[in-house]
C-alpha cells in the first residue's frame, strides 16, 4: 500500500512541475506513464511468488521491512526508463518532423508573397496616373469623349450651315435660271428689230435707187443701216448661243445644288448619336475596368497581408520547438535520475525517491521553460 502512495505522489509532483512549466500534455503524459508504476509493482509481486510469501522467520511486528525488500531493484531502469527514452525520440522525430515542414511551409509562403509582390506592381502599373494631367486613364477618355461630342456638334453645326447656305444659293440659281428665258426672249426682240432694219434699209436703197443722181446719199446712208443692222443680227445670234451655253450650265449647277440639298441632316445625327454610344460605352468599360483594378489591388493588398500573417503564424515552430527540447532535457534528466535509483539502496525507498524529485524541481526551478506563452499572438519571437 506504501509503494502505491509513493508512486502515485512520485506522479503527481512532476506533473505538477510540467503544469507549472506550461507544459500541459508533457504533464499528462508522465502522468499516464508513472500511473502505471502500481500496476507493474502489482504484476512484479505476483510474478514473484516468493517475494509475495511471508517467510515464517519474519517477525509480524515488521510488515514494512518486507514491503521495502518486495520491491524490484531494477523496476525503474527495466520499466520507467525505456518510457522515457521513447517518449523523448518521439518528441525529437515530432521536432524534425516540424521543422521539415515548416521549412516547406514558409518557402512556399516565400514564393507566394513574390508572386503577389509583381501582381501588385501589374495591378499598380494599370492604375497608375497620368504623369500631366495627374487623372485616372477613365477620366482622360472621358475628356477625350466630351471633345469628340464637341468636334461632332461643330461639324454638325457646320454642316447645317452648309445645309442653309446651299438652299438660299439654289434658290438664287433658280432665280437666274427663270431669267433666261427672258433674257432670250429679248435677243429675239432684238433680232426682230434687227430684221425690220436691214428690211427698212432695203426699201431706202431701193428708193435711192429711183431718184437717181439726187438719192444717191440717200443709198449710202441705206448701206449703213443694213450694215448696222446685219452686226446686230450677229451680235445677237452670238448672245443667244452664249446664253445658251449659260443655261445649260446653269441647269446643270441647279441639279447639282438640288443633290447638295437633298441630302438629310438626320442621318449625320443619327451618326453621332452613334458616336456618342459609343465613347460613352468606351468611357464605362474604362470605369469599369478602374475600378475592378483598384478592387484587385485591394485584394491584393489583402491576399498579401494574409501572407504575412500567415508567415508569421508559423512561429508556432520556433515557439512548439522550444518547448519539445524543453521537454525532452526534462525527460532526459528525469531518465538519470531515476537511472540512478537503482544504485541507492532499497531499504529506504521512500526517502531516495523524495531526493530525486527535490532534485528535479530544484533543476526545474533552475532552468525554466524559455517559451511559455500559449498564443501566436503574443510575445517578441521573429524568426523569418
């Protein structure tokens, strides 16, 4: 009954150590592990059937001598001890096993942030300022759209004026052209009077003719006004194929101006509401397209603060590192001391026991835990 209450107090001080240490599932794993000391005392005493019999020589008066004697020599370097020793090579290939994977971790981490970083500058390089203007690329198309609706408008207008302008110069052809023909008509007039005076001259010279050497200036005269009169024929006959040509050329401007005229504004206005659809689409998809820039540039912003959180996240390895090593000197020490217990003698186990447990918490309290904090997000540890 002594060696139960022994063991289990033997556990419970250095499970009390680890929990003071921070050390919490080292703590109940020891505990686990010398709770079994009872069970392996109980087996070792009924595996040992002479050490379970009193012997008749043995005074009843001195039960615990026999308790002392029944306890095996060897129990904590044959049982406790290999424990240990594979507790401690489990915490070191959990230790390796960390930092191999972490080292994984915090590469791949490494090229991520890179990779981030040139998103970063792609996506700053798209929204970067114009360098005169110091205007996002959306509003330089936009001014560029208000000055083409400008140019359009002007154009427009330009071409009205075009418009209003050929209507007043058809409508003063068409004035010209209704003069010719009287224009004609006149020459004809002319010719008609030209007619009549050559007719008159005739009838002079004829009478000059008749009056013989009296008439005879008289015919002269007749000759004149025939002549006169046949150059205004002429004259005439010239302006009418003059005018001629002038009409028909005239005519052919009227055409020409009725075309010009012809021609409908609304489909120039229609074409520059086209225009305007068109730019003002533009100037939206460059919007659009600012603006989904600027969200992936947050994002990336974002994505890279997630990184460096991350990153830092996996000081858990340095942190979980310290810890294990920490565990497993202590595991190591508590190995050799308890090593040790077979050398000293058995017939004051109690008191060797209690020496060795002194031991481990002077050292204990000697050496702490180098890292006890319990969040990532406390402390000053940086190691990447």
């Amino acid at each position: 009954m002594l060696r139960f209450l022994l063991c289990h107090c033997f556990a419970l001080v250095i499970a009390g150590i680890l929990v003071y240490e921070s050390l919490m599932w080292e703590a109940l794993t020891v505990l686990a592990i010398l709770g079994f000391i009872p069970t392996f005392l109980s087996r070792s005493k009924k595996d040992n059937p002479r050490s379970s019999a009193r012997p008749e020589n043995v005074l009843i008066t001195q039960p615990h001598q026999a308790d002392h004697v029944s306890i095996p020599e060897a129990l904590f370097s044959r049982d406790l001890v290999p424990i240990l020793n594979v507790c401690s090579n489990d915490l070191s290939n959990v230790l390796a096993t960390q930092k191999s994977a972490v080292e994984l971790l915090n590469n791949a981490f490494v090229e991520t942030n890179s990779l981030i970083e040139q998103q970063a500058n792609c996506i700053h390089h798209l929204v970067e300022t114009d360098s005169e203007d110091n205007k996002y690329y959306s509003e330089v198309m936009r001014d560029f759209a208000a000055q083409t609706a400008t140019t359009l408008d002007k154009f427009i207008e330009s071409t009205i004026e075009m418009s209003a302008s050929s209507m007043e110069l058809l409508s003063k052809v068409n004035e010209i052209h209704d003069e010719m023909p009287e224009i004609a008509k006149a020459l004809k007039d002319i010719d008609d009077i030209a007619d009549q005076t050559n007719l008159l001259a005739l009838n002079a010279a004829i009478e000059a003719a008749r009056a013989g050497e009296a008439g005879r200036g008289f015919a002269v005269v007749a000759d004149e006004v025939r002549s006169l009169s046949n150059r205004s024929s002429g004259f005439s006959i010239a302006i009418q194929s003059r005018l001629s040509k002038i009409q028909d050329q005239v005519s052919n401007l009227t055409k020409s101006m009725e075309k010009l005229a012809a021609h409908d504004v609304t489909y120039i206005m229609e074409s520059k509401k086209t225009m305007n659809s068109a730019l003002e689409h533009i100037v939206n998809k460059a919007e659009e397209d600012a603006g989904i820039t600027l969200e992936l540039e947050n994002l990336a912003k974002s994505l890279e603060s997630a990184i460096f959180d991350a990153t830092r996240a996996l000081q858990f390895d340095d942190i979980n590192g310290q810890n294990i090593v920490y565990t497993i000197e202590v595991l190591e020490f508590m190995g050799e001391q308890l090593s040790s217990v077979n050398d000293d003698s058995s017939d004051n186990i109690e008191h060797v026991l209690r020496d060795k447990l002194e031991i481990i918490k002077q050292r204990s309290q000697q050496k702490h835990n180098p890292v006890s904090q319990q969040n990532i997000e406390s402390g000053d540890i940086d190691l990447f």
